[in-house]
C-alpha cells in the first residue's frame, strides 16, 4: 500500500490487532527538518565569540550533531506517523515500536512503526441466548449458621494453664525461623505472628503439627510447601521450621441471650435478630446470583465472538489485577515488599482472566455500538448519586472527583457496558431455578 504524502510505502497486517507501517522520507524533506532543526539548536545554544542565533551550521554540526539529528527524527516521525494514521483511519491503541537508523547524508530516512489497533468485528449471537438464574432460598438451618458466625466474631480470647498444648481452635502467638532444603531463609523468619490453629491460614500440614506444643516450648516441624504455593520458588520444597509458643489462647463464645442482644441496640429478641439475618443472607444470595448469572451471560456471548485484543490492553489490566492483590494482602496484614514479590511472582497466572476481562469489555462496548445505546446526563448521575450512598459521601464531592476527563470516560465507558449486558439479559431466555443462600450459585467464577 502506498499514501506517498506521508512517506509510507506499505501497511502490513502483523495481526488482526496489530500492523506495521513502512516509511521512506525523501532527502529534501529530511533536509528541511534536519535545517529547521539546526536553526533552532543555533538560537537557543550560545557558543564563545557568536550571538545567538549566527554560529554557523559547521561550527554547530561540531558541538551539536547528535542533539540536531535527534530532533530532526523526532519530528519527521511524529509528523509522518501522525498523519498515516490519520490519512489510512487507523486508531492506534498505544505508543508504536519505532526502529531507525539515523540519518544518512543525501539519503532518504526510512523506518518502521510497529502498532497495535483496536480490533474490528461485527458482534453476533448474543440475542435469544439461554441461561439459567437461580432463586434464593433461605432455610432455618442457614440462619442458625450466620448466628453462629456472629457469635465466633464476639468470641473472647482466654489464657489456658501452662501444661495445656495448642489444640485445633486455639489462637496462638509464636515466633519462627525457617530454612529451606537446609539453606537458612531470613526473609520467612517471623516474631509475634498471631493466627487460630485450623484456620487454614498458614501451611495446613504446619497447623496440623503444632497442635500439642505448649507454651514457651520449642520445636522444629518439618514441612513440605504445597505444590499450588503462591511463592512459586518455595512450591514442593521441604522446609523446618522452627517454632516458639509464646502465648495460647482459647475462644469463649457468648450465649445467646439478654446480654448478647445488648451488641446490637435494635433488636428486642433473638427472633428479631433471626429475622434480620434472614433478610441479610437473602440480599447477599441475590447478589451471589447476579453475579453468577452475569457470568453466564459473559460467557454466553463471548463464545460466538472470537476475535484478538491488544496485548498492551492484557498488560494494562495484568498490572491492575497485580496492583488489588498486593493491596488485600496488606490490608490483611503482610509487608508491602513480600506482598509486592508474590504478587508479582502471580502475573503469569492472571493473563487468561485479563484477556477474558478486556475480550468482555470490547464486545460490550461494540453490542452498546450496534444497539445505539448510549450514555446521558441522567445515567452518570444515577451512577454518582449511588457511589455516594456506596461509600457514605455527599453527591456534590462525589461529583467533584469525577469532573476529570479521564475518570468520568471510565466511568461513562462502565455505565455502557452495563448498559450493553442488561440489553442482553432483556433479550434472553431465562429459567429459574432454586439455590440455598449460603452456596455459591453454579457456575459462579471471581472477576
């Protein structure tokens, strides 16, 4: 292909989503720019014995070569890949791959720009599609088991006697050093590290191997670190560690009566507690639901779909997905620089679920294209007025925060697409079925 007023010589189709631009700029336009660059260098540099803007080009092409060429390049393919984009309707979804090598005296500058582009397709299949939405059901026994919970979180800690040993349930506070196949590991040595025995929130084979360990003792337990590790360097490997009880403490729960319902101000009974419990495992079932069923619907369209998605798109999403993992194991309690490691060490392991997310995302955004739908002043403050009440916030400063343009075409951008799945939803075929409040809906699956 060739568009001579921007120097390109040929597009070449890489990919679906991804194209190579060839250029070939003559001398005499390499020659301007290269002057124009030049002349500019010599107005804003001051070289002993010349005024601004009088060194001559010889003496500048001695001191100032690099910095001119340099500049020169920038420009020419700014300019050129600019307008060939603009010129072949092309939209560019990140910075191209440019490669060059420099100006050549008299010589025509040639080089190439590797891009990637926003994927074309027509999206079909997703009216009519069949899909199954679960009801929920909440039984007696589910109600009971939330209470139950409750009382686990009002649960006070009690010191046991000195010849008691760690039993399943006991929250204990220890110290260890581990090594790894005999290689000392200083990184994984822990002090004061508090936890409930049978909680799974360790090693389970090193939960199950300090059960019996009274307090001051210490003692070394061997362990095998589980093949699906989330340090993938420590996965199938032997470790010991060495562990000191420091302090066992044994859960008390409340009972359920006048005293308990005292924790909670609004309710008269424990049947207005049941009741209340019952509404609330109702609610967070419906929303388990949706959900699941908002999976389906997904997943449902996207199978007739096939088509590619920029990899700079998956990176962006890859690096976002990073980012929330490191921030929930903070907040639970890990280091930033170990949260930080393991992480990263888990990007690999996200890219299916990225390219699933921005697949998701294109295909919306094209059915909210196809359908004409669109997004009006009312929707966005529908949406403000609902992320205030979310997070407890007046709508004016909620509306403060989006006036960005970036933040309020995200959010202009999210609106649409739910906009585009409950076109969906409208359009299929849906059969109800029944599900207990406290199970995951079938066919459930995690953003």
């Amino acid at each position: 292909m060739s568009v001579t007023n921007q120097g390109v010589t040929t597009i070449e189709e890489l990919s679906p989503v991804k194209k190579k631009l060839s250029f070939e700029i003559a001398w005499d336009d390499v020659k301007k720019e290269l002057d124009a660059a030049y002349e500019s260098v010599g107005k804003s540099t001051r070289i002993k014995g010349f005024r601004p803007g009088k060194t001559p080009r010889k003496i500048l092409e001695m001191h100032f070569k690099e910095r001119a060429e340099g500049e020169a390049i920038t420009n020419i393919i700014s300019r050129c890949y600019t307008g060939a984009l603009q010129d072949n309707k092309i939209i560019a979804v990140d910075h191209p791959t440019i490669d060059q090598n420099g100006i050549v005296q008299n010589g025509n500058f040639v080089f190439t720009a590797v891009v990637e582009t926003q994927p074309e397709f027509e999206p079909e299949g997703y009216v009519g599609i069949e899909a199954e939405r679960e009801i929920v059901e909440v039984a007696e026994s589910d109600v009971e088991q939330r209470l139950e919970e409750i009382r686990n979180m009002m649960a006070t800690l009690e010191e046991v006697g000195e010849d008691r040993g760690v039993v399943e349930g006991d929250h204990v506070l220890l110290d260890f050093q581990v090594s790894v196949e005999g290689e000392t590991r200083a990184d994984l040595n822990t002090k004061d590290y508090m936890f409930q025995v049978g909680s799974r929130k360790l090693i389970p084979e090193f939960e199950e191997k300090i059960v019996g360990i009274k307090k001051g003792e210490t003692k070394e337990v061997e362990i095998t670190f589980p093949q699906n590790y989330d340090a993938e360097n420590l996965a199938g490997r032997a470790g010991t560690f060495t562990v000191t009880i420091k302090d066992i403490r044994k859960k008390i729960l409340p009972p359920l009566d006048e005293s308990f319902l005292k924790n909670f101000e609004k309710f008269e009974s424990l049947e207005d507690l049941r009741k209340n419990i019952r509404l609330s495992l109702e609610e967070e079932g419906k929303i388990r639901i949706e959900s699941a069923f908002r999976n389906r619907l997904i997943d449902a369209i996207l199978e007739p779909n096939s088509f590619d998605v920029p990899s700079a798109w998956v990176e962006r999403q890859i690096q976002y997905m990073v980012f929330e993992m490191q921030q929930r194991m903070i907040m639970n309690g890990m280091k930033h620089e170990k949260a930080s490691e393991i992480a990263f060490g888990m990007k690999d392991r996200f890219r299916d679920q990225a390219t699933k997310t921005v697949r998701t995302t294109v295909l919306l955004s094209r059915i909210a294209e196809k359908e004409s739908l669109s997004v009006d002043e009312s929707d966005i403050e529908e949406a403000l007025r609902s992320i205030a009440a979310r997070y407890g916030r007046d709508y004016e400063s909620v509306r403060k925060n989006y006036a960005d343009g970036d933040t309020m075409l995200r959010l202009r951008d999210e609106i649409l697409e739910k906009k585009a799945l409950h076109f969906v939803e409208e359009k299929a075929m849906v059969k109800e079925v029944k599900m207990s409040a406290v199970q995951p809906a079938e066919g459930e699956k995690s953003e």
